[in-house]
C-alpha cells in the first residue's frame, strides 16, 4: 500500500509560480490515478486537478491555463506546476492516490499567495 509525501508549498507573490511534489513508496504507482486537493480555510476541500494511469489529465475550471499535472514514472511522483498565482489559490494542497477500491491521502502541504 503506497504512502504519499508531498513537498514544493509556501510563500510566493501573486503572480509567481511553484511546483508541487506527490511522492509515493509504491513502486507500481503508475498504475495509480492521481488528483492534487485544495482546502482553504473555512471552505470544502475540492479537487485541483488528476491524471489517471494513462495519463489523462482534467483540470477545475478555476486553474485551467495555469496549472499543470505531470507524472514521471521512474520516480514514482506527480507533479503539480503551479503558475500565475493569485491569492485564491491560497490552500492546503493534498495529494489523493487511488487504484481499485483502495485510496491514500498525502499530509498536506501549505500554499500561501500573498504580497
């Protein structure tokens, strides 16, 4: 059973970019289909982006030609390239891996945009 590490959030300006990291220490998880979460405080947890096992990617309306899921294989992480940063994306972004009935949730990692 895949655990996930994220890592890649903090502080940027409006406007800036960051790269999200979602690690897992299952070696089969490109089998795995993948999402990135944001919840901000006071709000429901919604989903940013996933890409399944094939590669397929979908996005939320709100980060669509800003953000972009990637997955690289050999190194068993996904990536979420974050840019043009507006204070809205302000979150905590979880990473969600699933495969068949199974599913696993990352620690979380704190995205602040703020000038």
């Amino acid at each position: 059973q895949a655990q996930l590490v994220e890592s890649g959030g903090g502080l940027v300006q409006p406007g800036g970019s960051l790269r999200l990291s979602c690690t897992a220490s299952e070696s089969a998880f490109n089998e795995y289909s993948v999402g990135w979460y944001r919840q901000a405080p006071g709000k429901q947890r919604e989903l940013v982006a996933q890409i399944n096992s094939a590669g397929t990617m979908d996005y939320a309306n709100s980060v669509k030609g800003r953000f972009t899921i990637s997955r690289d294989n050999a190194k068993n992480t996904v990536y979420l390239q974050m840019n043009s940063l507006k204070p809205e994306d302000t979150a905590v972004y979880y990473c969600r891996a699933s495969i068949t009935v199974f599913t696993v949730w990352g620690q979380g990692t704190q995205v602040t945009v703020s000038s």
